[in-house]
C-alpha cells in the first residue's frame, strides 16, 4: 500500500493510502488504476449488487428513479477497511451533476470521520466541483480536499494530468512548474469564437454561446476560460464557465476539458 509522508508538527508521519472506485463501462477503473499505479496504493472497486447494464439510457432512468425515491442501490461488502487508512482517494462517474448512486450508498454506510478524502471523477462535460461540494456535506468530519477530473472523452491525457496533480498537492514526490494564472475576462473575437466552436460543437448538448475569455500560456498549451451564456437544467437563462485547451503540438485540435456550473 502506498505510504505518503507528511511533516507535521515538526514529525514525519506515514499515511496509508487506498484509491476506493465505482465504475461502470470501465472510464473511471482506467484513471483509478492510474492512479493506483503513480501512488503505489492499494486499490478496491465498488459493486452494486444489482450491476448496472451499462446502457447509458437504462442506467440514467434507474439513477433517477433512485435519486428521486431516497433508495440507493446495495453494493457488496467491500473488502478493504476503512478504518485502516488516512487518505482516500475516492472515485466515480457523474450522473446528474454528482457522484454515481453506488457513491452515495457508500457514504450513507461507512464512517469516514477523520479520513482525507481526495475525490476523483469522470464526465461528459463536468461536475467535479458539485460532487465535491455533495461530499463536503454528506461526510462533514472528513477532510475533503481538492479533487482531480476528467471528461471521458480525454481519458487518455488523465496519466500526465494526473502526475501535476498529485505533485501539486503532495501526494506524490516531485516538483512541476507552477501554471500561470489566467489574464483577466475580455470580450471574445470572432477567433475566440472559433475556438471555443471547434471544441465544444460536436458536444451532444447545446454548451451555450461565449461572452468573454481569459487565456493564459503554458509550455504545452495556450488555454481559454470562456464565460458562457445559455440554458441550465430547469429551461432558464444561466452562466457557466467552459475550459477549452489548445496543444502546442503541430494539428493539436481545440478541446474543451470541464464545464463549471
């Protein structure tokens, strides 16, 4: 099991490290297992005992039903113990804006008082930020940090996002070069809005339209934060925020990375 030391107090102390995940078609198990690897932790899938089929239509009518009826599905014993580690590394798929329903059977049944929990997730768009904010209420006595996320569709930079994160916040030795801040909103110019198009029209839902971008520069990426004007859930006007990235490398395609709701 992976060993994260942290100074405390002027003390070495050992943390014992577990990345506990539910997945369903298999996207979360590849960056849980990924990240499994870069920590050298123990690891544990979570299963409901009914599985879901694995049909996005089929699984989103039962998650619903589930959500609205208070029932979350039954999930097998696990067969890590909580209580045997410090930090938990703690996964899912977003349905309906927060973590999928084997997530909150977990929850419901676990005591993860005095636990960090480091929350990671897949998505189609985003939801990172509101399942974090699901967790912070339904465990108030553990310590939810900072999560990590991922669109399914960027599965595959997850490996190498996954490195600066973990370094970023300790969880793994090493330095990386601090990314800059993004420069202040300006009105987006019609390169701007081809940008943000090439990225986010093929999305299966309608994203909005653009009213103003901050960009930043790395060495890899020119990176935008668009503004966005559209719809939300409910039918009425809203404002989200959509990041887009841009690879210096020669054909690299714009690509949107989360919306922020």
């Amino acid at each position: 099991m992976a060993i994260i030391a942290s100074v405390a107090t002027g003390c070495a102390q050992q943390k014992k490290t577990l990345v506990l995940y539910y997945s369903e078609t298999g996207t979360t198990k590849a960056v849980a297992e990924a990240l499994q690897k870069q920590l050298n932790a123990d690891i544990e899938s979570i299963e409901a005992v009914e599985p879901y089929s694995g049909d996005f239509q089929a699984t989103m009518q039962r998650g619903q039903r589930e959500m609205q009826s208070g029932q979350t599905p039954a999930i097998k014993p696990l067969q890590k113990k909580i209580a045997d580690y410090d930090v938990i590394f703690l996964g899912y798929p977003i349905w309906f804006g927060t973590y999928a329903m084997p997530i909150a059977t977990l929850v419901k049944e676990n005591d993860f008082a005095g636990k960090t929990i480091v929350p990671f997730c897949t998505f189609g768009s985003g939801g990172l930020n509101t399942s974090t904010d699901a967790l912070k209420k339904a465990l108030p006595k553990a310590d939810i940090k900072e999560g990590y996320g991922v669109r399914t569709a960027r599965v595959t930079a997850a490996e190498k996002e996954l490195d600066r994160f973990l370094k970023e916040n300790g969880f793994k030795e090493g330095t990386v070069e601090k990314l800059p801040d993004y420069s202040a909103q300006v009105p987006v110019t019609d390169e701007d809005k081809a940008i943000f198009d090439a990225a986010c029209s093929s999305y299966q839902f309608p994203l909005g339209t653009p009213s103003t971008v901050g960009k930043r520069e790395t060495a890899e990426s020119t990176d935008y934060m668009f503004i966005v004007k559209g719809r939300g859930f409910d039918g009425g006007e809203s404002t989200s925020t959509i990041y887009v990235t841009v690879g210096k490398e020669p054909g690299a395609k714009p690509e949107f990375t989360q919306v922020v709701r």
